[in-house]
C-alpha cells in the first residue's frame, strides 16, 4: 500500500469515527429520518441518471424523507 492509500484509509477511517459517534449522540428518529433520506436521494437520483424519468411514486418517497427530516430535526415552532 502506497503512502498516500495509508494517508486516505487513515483519514477516511477517522471520518467514519467521527460521524459514528455524532450518530450515537441523535435519536433513534433522527438516524431513521438521515438514513431514509439517504436511501431516497441514492433510488431517485440513480432512477434518473438511468432513465431521465421520475415516478410519481419517487417524488412521495422524496416528500416521506423530507418530513422525516423536517420532524427529527425541528429546528422552528412553525415546522
């Protein structure tokens, strides 16, 4: 292994550390509302690259991560 796939190991390890221990510190709610969001972004955006289509049925998924989002991480009264 060079030096520089050692340094990007290290480096991407110490990330992995870091957003794990920022997880341990969210709500179950607040992990399940990121980690919908993620999977939705990752369908969609592959469901448009692909097809230069969206389905209605995507833009409810989108609509679901986007209240998910909004309720786990209410950051006003009026949201």
């Amino acid at each position: 292994m060079t030096k520089r796939e050692k340094q990007w190991k290290a480096e991407r390890l110490a990330k992995y550390k870091a957003n794990k221990k920022l997880l341990d510190t969210m709500s179950e709610q607040q992990r399940n509302a990121i980690k919908e969001a993620q999977d939705v972004l990752r369908s969609t955006y592959c469901m448009i690259t692909e097809t230069h289509d969206l389905y209605m049925s995507d833009i409810g998924k989108i609509e679901s991560a986007m209240y998910g989002i909004q309720n786990a991480f209410s950051v006003s009264e009026n949201y």
